[in-house]
C-alpha cells in the first residue's frame, strides 16, 4: 500500500492506494506549518481505512513549496554562478535580465571562465584552470557554499561542468553545487538560471526534505520516499535534495496523471476547475504533454520542460456579470463562503449557478432561488462555451479526444462538453492530484545536438536513449522496465542537412518496488 | 532620428513580423543591443538618401544557425571586431553600416556596431524581409560584389573573402560558419555611397519600428488589428497588406521539395465548410494555399500572428490548437523583375510555380 499526498498552497490532499484500488482519500487546509499538515492527513486516511502504518510500503508527495519560495523571494540561498564559455558571451553575464529583488537575493558573486565545446563537439576553448582555481578561491573566502555550474553546449558534453564541480567538491567538501547540464536543454542562459535557482533552493530542499522524513517518523511510517517532479515522474528523497527546481510543475502534472489513473485513458484532455482557474492539459500515452515554449518562474526565464498548460479564468469562484454573458477572470477566491450568494455573500459567482441549476447542494438554495431563469442559462452557457473553446485550442492535431473533468469545481460542468467525444467526471475526481502523486513512476531524458550525416540515425537515437536510461536508473529505476515514452527530433535550422536537435524520454518502475504502480 | 533602448522592443517586434517566420528569436540580440546602447549611447540613423555619394559603406550581420546562438552567445565584440577587421583589410574607415536583412538579430548587429562605433547605421536592409541566402539581398542583385568581406568568429579569428559570383560565395560562407562554431559574424558587399542608394531597399529599419508600435499598441484580438494594420502598409515600398485567413494550427508534417526538408503547418478554418489553408516553410513561410490554389508565394511576405494577442510567432513557435490569422503582403517592387525572381521566386525554392503577385 502506498500514499501520495500533494501539498497546495491552500489544501494538503492525500491518498492511500493498494494496486489499482483507492482505499481513502483525504482533503484539508494546508498549515503553516507543513509537519502537522502530513501527520494530520496520515491519520485521516489511516483511521479512514483501518490501514496499520507497518503496511505502508511507499509514500508519495507533490509540493509546490519550492515554486512559492521563488515567486515569494524567500528561504533563496545566495549563490555563486561560474560559466564556462570564454570567449563567447562576454556581453552577458549571470544574472542577466533578472528582476532586480531576486537578483539581489541571489546573486552577487559571478565568474565567466575561458572553456566549453562547440555544436559539432569540438573544443571551443581550453579550460583556464587557474581561473577556475582563482574562482574557487575567492567563494572558498566569502560566507556563500551554493554554487551554479553552466558551460556552453553543455547538454552535449557535460566534461568541462563535470570537472569544475569535482575541483569545487575537493577544495570545498561543505559546497552545493548544480551543474546546468543535469537540469536543462539547449539554451545557455535559460539552463543557467535554471542551474542557479535550483542552488539557491539547495539548503531549504534539505529542511522540506527532514521536514517531510520527520512527518512519516512521527507515524511510524518507515518506507521509502519520494517526491513527484514536473514530467509526472518521482525523484527520491535524496535526488530532490539536489533538484528542487524539478519539482515546479508538479501540481498541474499530479491531477493529469490522477486522471489517467481514475479513468485509465491514456489520450485525452483533462480539464482541473479550480477556485480561480480551470487548467486545461492533455494526456498523451498517460502522461502530461510537454510545453516547448520559454517558462516563466518568478521572473527568471528558464528552459524547463513543464506540462502544457491552459489556464483560463473559469473556477468556483469566477464572478459572473449581470447579464450572465460574461465570467470573470476576477474570482472570489478563498473568500467563497463569506462572497458567494449561497453563504450571504454579494457576489454571484459560478458556484451560485451552479446551484441555482441543482447541479450542486451547497449554501443556501433559497438565496439564488430568485435569480432569472435566462441569466442562469446564459452563464451556464458561456461558461460551457469557454470552456469548450480552450478545449478547442488544446486538442492534439485537431482530433476529438475524451474530456476528464477534475478539481473541486468538476461538479460545474452539468452538460456534454461539445469539443469532447465524451465528458468524464470520474469518482474521487476531487483529489486528483494525490492519486497523481501516487502512481508516479521514475524516468529519465537526455539531448544531444548530432549530425546524421557523421553519425547513422539509429546509431545516434541509441546513444541518446543509452544516455536517458543511464539517468534513469541513477534516479531509481528498474532498468528492465525502461520503456521510450518520447522522443523528439528538430532540424537545426540555416545549418548543413542532417543537424538535428535529438531528444529522448524513457520511463520505468521503481526498482525497490517493481510493478508497484 | 536615433535609436535608443526604448525602441528595442518595437524593433525586435516589427522585424519578427517582417522576418515572415524566420530569422530566430530576438532575445538575445535584443539584450547585447541593449547593454550596448547603455554603454555608448543611442546608435545614429542615417536615410540611404542623406549618404554623401563618396561615403564608405558595408553590410554587415551574422551568418549561421540561430539555434547555435543560444549557447555560444553573441557579444558586442563580434560586431565591431568585424568592422575593424573590415577595415584593415580595406585600408578604409567605415562611415555608415547597413543591414543584411530585417529579422531576429541581423536588424540589430549594425545597429549595435552603429552605437559602439558612433557611425550611423543606414535605414534601410538588402531584403525587406528576412530570407535564408547571401545572394537574395539587393546589394547583390544590384551587382555590388560581395567581397572583399571578413569574417569574425566566436574567438576572434578573422577570414578573409574574394569571391564576386553571389551564388559561389553563399556556399563558400555558410560553410565558413559550419566549420567555425555555427555562427559567424561578417562584413561584406563594400560599397560607395552612391552605390548603396542605388541598391538598398530603403526606409525599412524606421518602417519595422513603426510597426513594432503599432503592433505593440494593438496587443488583443486580431480583429482590432487589421484595420490599422493594413493602413500602415499603404503607400510603403510594399504591396498591399491582407488578412488572408483565419483559423487554428492542425496537422504539421514535412516532406522533400527540390532536395530541401520543407514544413507544412495546415491551418483549419473555424468555419466548417472552409478548405484549410496550408503553409509551406522553409526557415521562413514561403508558400499559402487553399488547395491547389496559390493565395501567395515568396517573394510575398506571408505573416502568421496569433489571433489573441496579435503578436507574430516564428515557425519553430508555431504549434497544434493556436489560434491564428494569416496576412499576405506584397513584395517590393525591386523583388518583381525577372532577374530578381531567379534567385528569390518560388522555383528558386524548388516550387513548381511562376511568382504570382498577390493581389
């Protein structure tokens, strides 16, 4: 048996699954302290199913802690960022085009050394070991211990990042240190502030991660942990102490894969309505497809994969305009049950539709029992038509795919949604997210830039999927349950013919746990 | 007229419009552009008309994949190590830089050399547009030789060129910058003053940033657009600008047209009983047809804007489910004779088809 538990901003949901069956499932308000929030959720479930906590086998956490310490500037470790890559790039140091409160919690301290390869792998430059000893010595003097590794084409050789960081860990045994290849694709500056969140995260994923093993102590719950990450797979316990940032989509990731799991449909869309926002994404072969576009994390542009996702303005909350025509993007929010009309409130919002239709028993029917009939059915219209108008926008190559209706706002949707071929709302549809969490499995990519004219296709697909499948079992997998879910080839565009972009994901069983999920 | 680092933005936006899907992202280039305009000041511009006749002028941008610029980033070196490589080469001073092409970077590398060296760049580019080879700019077709010409690499290391068939030296340059990390920045096409008058296409630098505000003004749904859009077209050294077709991104697939590896992005019209329009890519959209007729073909600017936002999108942007408007606009004048079409009209591109102006 095993839990997964998914820790919002707002809610801490938690689920205890053994195979494919759900035993129980919890909902509750997030604490500020986050301990009390898991032991809290453990006992619910535990005392829900008569579970004893010697059977659980395996417990499973999202979080988006990590995300809101970026977005809040808060609990960031100041940190040292060396690039390999003279003599290209002298214009653009670390650190460029940050905003300026996060720059300033960061940074500081930035080194830009002579190194690095070029596209077809050939040296760009020898690396200048004493500036690189010059670098060292001058962090080795300073208070900062995280450090950020970046060299240019690193994701083709990661050598020259591979041997400042052993040069770091000789000279400075207590330094964190994050080498840009291990965390993102091509796009130097993009991986590199990728790189330098994830070091200045470092010392706060090592008090979540004692904050989370003290939880599953004080429960006597000794079993591996782990903790999802963007793609929808788990990282251990120890892996996330050095990659924080690979956990900054798994909130979205978590309900598509609930999804999946609750309806066991590997293409389709899934729809998760929320307070504010519904967020539309689509399950390809079971899992999250991927965005290919720059992501935003608090300001800071980085290049890592996340989830494709479509957020638009409509949840519980969403305020609707008098005539109906229109909803939001303004929503109530958490303020539901003081604002909405149900509670006493103001405010008419969805949810009062909802009601009002009997597609929902909440509140006080009465208070929404005068509304005019065409004012309901115009906001239950509109909402219906955004909602199949984003489904629209999301649908893989124009194809009709089932429609799996998640999140607490679910029960909003009363008819047929008219850009699906079916409309599921699956039972438990609420805690979605924590099923999600629970049936992660490990994978690995890797990305090379190759040339097939110098290199066979085959031949350099295998070296690539060799390359994810190496990472894959590093993060717990079994290697004999690898299987290839993507992959992805682009031409290089106004260079030779045969320059591809080559990309490859693989994904398997945990290995201390095979066939678990 | 200047440009300072408030203008970047409009710039980099109005030339990805006019870069027809090309040409790469601008984020880079726009941030060296702008580190340079904070550390020399605002770059000088220059009409092609206001040039003394007896001036020193050369072309100057990078030539490569801009896929590569993403990890061997650019530097404001590489621009006015050029022109002193140039320079010494010719045993001339420079006094006003011009443009290879409007689109991603290479309508800011003479802006960003203009600033660092306090010459003026020219208004104006050798295409109008961007497109992917040395001898579709004017400046060649004109029969301006393309060298002598340098080239600077990322360490510094210059070559230098002689080679005056057009066609011979595309191929001799872009495998300059293969063999030397992808990308190169070069400086080409000497030529006098009164030469330059003669065979740039002029006013399109201050025209993109125009547009870029427009564009910039009118962010929303495209409808909004249109109108204004159309207007700032009119009685320009292009044709007539149209919104051609609405709809959403379906299937994309590739297939081999005259030995190049050619894209196709099928947009579906949101009206059902509309045949979809499908675009042909080549690094830039080159081809839109309903069927088997031709809407526009290159030289024509084809443009693909999101319909939201209103806010162009590359092709290597371009992805299922985004809903889009298609806008045609007519090529310029200079790019309608015979000769020209040899090297930018459809067959050139391995299409079966004349060039048709679009109407």
């Amino acid at each position: 048996m095993r839990i997964g538990i998914d820790v919002g901003g707002t809610h801490t949901d938690a689920a205890l699954l053994q195979g494919d069956t759900l035993l129980a499932a919890t909902k509750a308000s997030t604490s500020a302290d986050v301990v009390s929030g898991i032991t809290a959720a453990f006992d619910h479930i535990l005392e829900k199913s008569g579970v004893a906590a010697g059977d659980i086998e395996c417990v499973m956490i999202g979080t988006t802690q990590f995300t809101n310490a970026v977005v809040e500037r808060r609990e960031l470790a100041k940190t040292a960022a060396i690039r390999i890559g003279l003599p290209s790039g002298k214009g653009l140091r670390p650190f460029t085009d940050w905003p300026q409160d996060i720059a300033e919690a960061i940074g500081g301290m930035d080194f830009m050394i002579r190194g690095g390869t070029l596209y077809d792998g050939a040296e760009l430059a020898p690396l200048d070991e004493d500036a690189i000893d010059q670098a060292i010595a001058k962090i080795g003097a300073s208070p900062v211990r995280q450090i950020a590794i970046s060299a240019a084409f690193a994701p083709l050789n990661s050598n020259p990042e591979e041997w400042v960081a052993r040069k770091i860990k000789a000279r400075m045994p207590d330094a964190l240190v994050t080498c840009s290849h291990t965390i993102g694709g091509l796009g130097l500056l993009e991986r590199e502030n990728a790189a330098i969140l994830n070091a200045a995260l470092l010392p706060f994923a090592e008090r979540v991660v004692a904050s989370f093993e003290l939880a599953l102590k004080r429960r006597g719950i000794a079993c591996p942990l782990f903790i999802s990450q963007n793609d929808g797979t788990l990282m251990g316990a120890k892996f996330v102490q050095s990659f924080p940032a690979l956990t900054f989509a798994s909130g979205p990731t978590n309900s598509l894969r609930g999804a999946w799991k609750l309806t066991g449909r590997e293409d389709a869309l899934v729809v998760d309505i929320g307070g504010t926002t519904s967020d539309i994404g689509v399950l390809q072969s079971g899992f999250p497809r991927e965005s290919y576009n720059i992501v935003d994390v608090g300001g800071v542009r980085t290049n890592f994969r996340m989830p494709d996702i479509l957020a638009i303005g409509v949840g519980g909350g969403s305020v609707v305009a008098e005539d109906g025509h229109s909803i939001g993007p303004h929503s109530v929010g958490h303020y539901l049950k003081e604002e909405a009309r149900i509670f006493g409130g103001e405010q008419l919002t969805l949810t009062d539709i909802a009601v009002a239709t009997d597609a929902l028993e909440l509140g006080d029917a009465s208070k929404v029992a005068d509304l005019d009939p065409a004012l309901v059915e115009a906001a239950r219209s509109t909402m219906q038509n955004m909602l199949d108008e984003a489904i629209d926008r999301m649908r893989p190559g124009g194809r009709k795919l089932p429609v799996i209706l998640v999140g607490g706002g679910a029960a909003l949707v009363t008819e047929k949604l008219t850009a699906a071929t079916e409309t599921i709302i699956p039972k438990n549809s609420g805690t979605a997210n924590a099923i999600g969490a629970a049936i992660a499995q490990i994978g690995g990519e890797a990305e090379q830039m190759v040339s097939y004219k110098d290199v066979p296709r085959s031949e350099a697909m295998a070296k690539v999927e060799a390359e994810a499948k190496r990472s894959a079992v590093l993060a717990g997998a079994a290697a004999e349950t690898l299987k290839v879910v993507d992959v992805d080839e682009a031409p290089v565009p106004y260079m030779e013919k045969g320059a591809m972009r080559l990309r490859v994901k693989v994904v398997g069983e945990l290995a201390s746990l095979g066939g678990v999920t | 007229m200047r440009i300072t680092a408030d203008d970047l933005d409009a710039l980099a936006l109005g030339s990805v419009f006019l870069a027809t899907g090309g040409g790469g992202d601008p984020y880079i280039p726009k941030l060296i552009t702008a580190r340079a305009l904070a550390e020399y000041g605002p770059a000088p511009i220059i009409a092609p008309a206001d040039l003394p006749d007896d001036a020193f002028v050369c072309a100057l941008g990078s030539v490569g994949a801009p896929t590569v610029s993403l990890e061997l980033l650019p530097s404001i070196d590489e621009a006015s190590g050029t022109l002193d490589a140039f320079e010494a080469h010719l045993g001339r001073k420079i006094d006003a830089v011009a443009a290879f092409e409007i689109g991603g970077g290479n309508s800011l590398i003479p802006l960003l050399a203009a600033a660092a060296r306090g010459i003026p760049m020219i208004d104006g580019d050798g295409m109008a547009r961007a497109l992917p080879e040395a001898q579709m700019m004017t400046y060649a077709m004109q029969g301006i030789s393309p060298t002598p010409s340098v080239a600077y690499d990322y360490q510094g290391n210059i070559a230098h060129f002689d080679c005056s068939d057009p066609l011979e030296y595309e191929s001799v340059i872009r495998q300059h910058a293969v063999d030397n990390g992808g990308m190169i920045t070069t400086a080409e096409h000497p030529m006098s003053g009164a030469e330059c008058k003669a065979a740039i296409i002029p006013g399109t630098l201050s025209f993109a940033l125009k547009l870029g505000r427009l564009l910039g003004d009118n962010r929303g749904p495209v409808n909004v657009l249109v109108e204004p859009l159309e207007r700032v077209f009119e009685n320009t050294i292009y044709g007539a600008c149209r919104l051609v077709y609405s709809g959403k991104v379906g299937a994309k697939t590739s297939r081999v047209v005259g030995g190049y590896d050619v894209g196709e992005a099928v947009i579906e019209s949101l009206e059902s009983d509309q045949e979809p329009l499908t675009i042909t890519i080549k690094n830039e959209y080159l081809l839109a047809q309903v069927g088997a007729q031709i809407i526009a073909s290159v030289p024509d600017l084809i443009v693909i804007v999101d319909a939201e936002t209103s806010m162009p999108i590359n092709a290597e942007r371009l992805r299922y489910g985004q809903r889009v408007a298609v806008f045609v606009i007519g090529a310029p004048q200079v790019y309608k004779t015979a000769s020209a079409l040899e090297v930018v009209g459809p067959r050139y591109f391995g299409f079966e088809h004349d060039y048709r102006p679009f109407q």
